[in-house]
C-alpha cells in the first residue's frame, strides 16, 4: 500500500517537473541528409545519400537514413574519429548561467550572476576553448567550452595526475554539475565540465533551449552525437597534452549516452559514471515524457517507435556493447558505475534494466546503484545528494584503484628480469 502511494506521489512530481516548462517547440521531421551527407562523403560513403529528388518521397528517404545508421555503425571508428584540434587555449571570463527555461525565479537568478560579475563581485573562471572536429552552420556551437577545475598539484610527485570530463543532462544550464567538479578537486582528480553541442555558450542566439541537439532532425541529431563524442575525446587529447595520465567520463541523462559512445571508442576513458542510463536512443525520445514534442513530431509524419529507433541506431548505446567491452576499447580494464531510477518518466525503468541485464551478458566491470524517485527528481532534495554520493564515491573508488594499479606494475620485474632470476644457469 505505502509502495503504491509513494510511487504516485513521485510519478505526479515528476509529471509537475517535466511539465512546468512551457517552451518547448514542436518542429516537423526532417530527414537532415544535409547534416551527415558532408562525412559520408569525405568518408567515400557518399553514394549513401539519396538526390534532392528522392529525399522528396519519405519512403525513399527513410530507408537511405537507415542505411546510412547501418553504415555509421559498421564504420563508427570512423564516424566517431577525429583529427586532433590544433587550436586548444584557455580562456578567462566570468561564468555566466545561459538558462533553458523562461520561469522567473530562473531569469531572476540570471540577472543577479550577471549584476555581480558586472559588480566585481565574482572571479573570472577558465575555460577550454578549441574548434570541433565536426563542423556545422553555427560557428558558436563549433566553439567548444569546457570549463577547467584543475585540482590542486599533489605532495607526491609520483602519483599520477587525474583528470574526469562531466557531461551535465540536456538543456542542462552553464553551472549544472559544477559542485560535483570542485569535489572531484578535493579528491585530487581535475575536471573539465563540458558544454555539449547546442548548449550555454554554444546555443545559437535564435534557441531559448538546447533544441538541436535532439529534435525531429534525423540527421542533425546524429550530427549533434557526432560532434559531443569527438569533443569529449578531444578533453582526454588536451589532458594528455597537460601531463595527465588517467582519465574518467561522467555524464548524465543525454550525457551518459555521449560519455557511452566515447567510453567504446576511446580506452582512455578507464573510470565512467554513466547517470541514467538507456538502450536505444528512438525509444527514449519515443517513451520519454520530456521529449514529447518531439515524439508528437515524428508520429504526425506517421512514424512508429520501431522506425525510430532503426533512424537513430548509430546514436544508440545498445548498438555498441561489444565494442565497450572489446580489448581495442579497453573494456576488461573499465571501471563503471550505472545509476538509474525506480520512478522514471524520461528513461523509463523498463530499458535501464535492459541495459543492467547487457551490462551483465558481455561481461562489462560495472556497479549499479538505483535512485528512489525519478528522472526530473533526481536534482530536488533529497535525491540530489543521495545521486552525488553515488557518483563521487564511485569516481574516488575507482581512480584511488587506478593508482594502485600503477604501483603494483611498477614494482612487477620484467619478463626477462624475472626469467633470468629464475634460470640457474644466468646466475
């Protein structure tokens, strides 16, 4: 009885979060060949994209973007390559909000940071700045943003220095995850807080939210996909270039699904923090009570759930569970942590457990951690604090084991070594 009771109270709260924002726009589904067709064609899969002609009959169009998935799957070593930025530098400015929504108390709070910037009354932060290897009509978006923590230097010089990228959720605003930053610096671990594509300063001055980054643009939302995963991994190239060593992803909601993507391409990323997590990216947008407007887009074109997912494959997570746990990505050394949520209305229970149960079958070194409450509820007391703990122990777990990975090598003699100590003949 008290089970059901509280699982409508959260379900009502979390329907009251996802439904106070009130703009959100409803656009019609374009295919977006447009967005990808400059890949495939650099790539030698142009032929893969139909004439302005049959892109006209949907059928045509649909198919062509589904083989085009198929495509961007069986190549996504390529699709989510890269060739090294040549433009990092660090930048200096006050933090500014950049909100998503409209509500008053958010624009109220918009005007008091920029009132104390303006004032003196705040310090200017720094920030990773440098040009996406993916390319799109927005030059601001093609800025990448990632604001730098960097932790302070260790006592020990030979502990290895450590550092995380943090990908907040959609239309997450500019100081969204920044605390659980400064905790990851008492730790000794540096964070770069990454902007994702559309996002705070990146957001085209025509968008009041993060709209392009997924919407009822076929192709620019894998565009969109694109181009966060191979920012990510260019964090992890600066870092490098920094002197750092070890490296972690944490993202949440649409960044998780970023962070995944990264985590399979890149074995670099060893420590990952995946903050609600999902299978299919079709059947979030399509389940998802915060991507309605979008859903309503792709169903009045007269799409289905399944053709959905088919059109967003390459985006999907469940499409690269082997790849995640292969020796090129470096799975068996991953360390990762899935959190989800019992009462969640945006990535439904049903496809987090599926992704527990994948997890499990391909042998991924993971730890699950579930929420009581929802998706929206996540970042209201108490939940918030309860979500932070997770993840901020997990991440101080996983990279302290990391560290002593590093030692216990160092200390293991060679092969040879170990061969002529144990020769009797070498003695």
């Amino acid at each position: 009885m008290f089970k059901e009771k509280y699982a409508r109270w959260m379900y009502g709260w979390e329907t009251r979060l996802t439904t106070r924002d009130e703009n959100r726009v409803v656009r019609p589904l374009e295919w977006g060949f447009d967005w990808i067709a400059p890949f495939l064609e650099s790539h030698g899969f142009g032929a893969a994209v139909p004439d302005a002609k049959s892109q006209l009959d949907d059928a045509v169009a649909e198919a062509a973007m589904v083989r085009i998935n198929q495509i961007l799957i069986d190549r996504s070593d390529i699709f989510f390559g890269y060739e090294r930025p040549t433009d990092f530098r660090l930048e200096s400015r006050h933090p500014e909000l950049f909100p998503t929504n409209v509500r008053p108390e958010t624009l109220a709070k918009d005007a008091e940071i920029k009132r104390r910037a303006v004032e003196g009354k705040t310090s200017p932060a720094q920030f990773l700045r440098f040009t996406s290897p993916e390319r799109t009509p927005f030059p601001e978006n093609d800025l990448v943003n990632a604001r730098w923590y960097p932790a302070p230097e260790h006592k020990d010089p030979s502990r290895p220095r450590q550092a995380i990228v943090v990908m907040p959720q959609w239309n997450a605003d500019a100081f969204s995850h920044n605390s659980l930053c400064r905790i990851f610096n008492r730790m000794g671990i540096s964070a770069l807080r990454l902007s994702k594509p559309y996002h705070d300063i990146r957001r085209p001055v025509e968008l009041e939210r993060s709209d392009f980054a997924v919407s009822a643009n076929i192709g620019r939302t894998l565009s969109a996909c694109r181009q966060a995963v191979v920012d990510v991994r260019c964090c992890i190239d600066w870092l490098e270039d920094q002197g750092y060593e070890q490296f972690g992803v944490l993202g949440t909601s649409l960044g998780s699904c970023y962070g995944f993507l990264a985590s399979a391409h890149d074995s670099r990323l060893r420590v990952n923090a995946f903050n609600h997590a999902s299978t299919s990216f079709g059947d979030v947008v399509w389940a998802g009570q915060s991507t309605r407007h979008i859903k309503q887009a792709l169903a009045e074109a007269g799409l289905t759930q399944e053709r959905v997912r088919d059109l967003w494959a390459a985006a999907s997570p469940c499409r690269f569970y082997d790849k995640i746990i292969s020796d090129e990505a470096g799975g068996r050394d991953k360390k990762v942590l899935l959190v989800y949520a019992d009462y969640d209305l945006t990535f439904p229970l049903e496809y987090s457990l599926q992704v527990v149960d994948a997890f499990r079958r391909v042998g991924l070194n993971f730890e699950q951690r579930v929420l009581p409450c929802g998706h929206y509820t996540t970042g209201e007391t108490p939940f918030q604090y309860i979500d932070g703990w997770y993840m901020g122990s997990f991440v101080y777990r996983a990279f302290k084991q990391l560290r002593k990975e590093k030692a216990a090598a160092a200390h293991v003699p060679s092969v040879s070594v170990a061969k002529a100590e144990e020769d009797p003949v070498s003695r």
